[in-house]
C-alpha cells in the first residue's frame, strides 16, 4: 500500500509542478509583450511628430485652376439632338465654354459656332460609344477638342454640365 500512497502523491505535485512554469512563462510572456508594445508606441509618436514639423503647413484652399477676373465662362444653349444609332435615342447637353477674357471677338458667335459643331458630332454617335465612365470621360475630351480647333485655340475648355439620353 505503501506504492500507491506514492503514486498518489506524485501526481498531485506533478499537476502544481507543471502548472506553476507555465503560469510564470505566461506573466513573463505578457510583461515582456507590453513592454516591447511600448516601447514601439512611443518610437512610432515620436517619429510621427517628427515628419509633422518637416511638412510645411498645407493651404487651406486648393489653387484654382484658372485666374479669378482673367477668365470668362459662357455658358451654351442646350443641344437636344438624336444619335445615330439607336435613331430613337435622344441627348440633352448643357455646356459652357471657358475662355481668356478678351480673347474671343464676339464669344455669342463663338458659343453658337461650337453649340452647331457639338450637335453635329453627337449626331454621328451611337448608344454604347458615350456608355459608362469611360465612353464619358471621351466624349469631354471630343468635345472639348472640338471647341478648342472651332476657336482656334482661345476657348480653354468645354464643360459639360449635363447629360441627359433618353
């Protein structure tokens, strides 16, 4: 009986004897991570503070793209006009055009010139060449390619306002 007393006590210390390394590599463990957790905080808010004062202080505006007084938007009448394909399908634009002030002789004429020249141009156009963000964004640039050869340069932009097929 004497064997199994024995057997009976060396489990029991068996049982604290391995919990106990585990619980003391555990609170060493987590010590040792919030340690090094701080340590790499603070290193991280210093650099951070650092860079902040080697960036010069950003405006609070962002520049504009033309020069306030320099510059002239006349706006077109809308161009309502079918496509060619599918003839059923009609757009609507609204558009304006932007200029140096003083560059164009009569910008009425002008805007009349480009306004006949966009109608033109849509209607040469199907359905699935001005769908989606890209048929768009090419449509912009057609457009504004066109006002800018109509007035020989002068006009800076074509804005488009609206769009509108139906």
């Amino acid at each position: 009986m004497a064997i199994e007393e024995n057997e009976g006590g060396k489990g029991a210390g068996g049982k604290l004897g391995f919990l106990l390394p585990i619980l003391v590599l555990t609170l060493l463990g987590g010590g040792g991570g919030a340690g090094l957790g701080m340590l790499v905080a603070s290193n991280v808010e210093q650099t951070v503070t650092e860079r902040e004062k080697e960036k010069p202080p950003e405006p609070d505006t962002p520049p504009l793209r033309y020069a306030l007084g320099e510059t002239t938007v006349q706006p077109l009448e809308p161009i309502v006009t079918n496509l060619a394909a599918p003839s059923s399908t009609f757009v609507r634009i609204e558009a304006a055009m932007v200029f140096k002030t003083g560059t164009l002789s009569n910008p009425t004429v002008a805007a009349a010139e480009i306004r006949d020249d966009v109608m033109s141009y849509l209607r040469t156009l199907t359905l699935s060449q001005i769908e989606g963000p890209s048929g768009l964004l090419h449509l912009r640039a057609d457009l504004d390619e066109r006002a800018k050869i109509r007035t020989e340069g002068h006009v800076d932009e074509l804005i488009v306002q609206t769009l509108v097929v139906q």
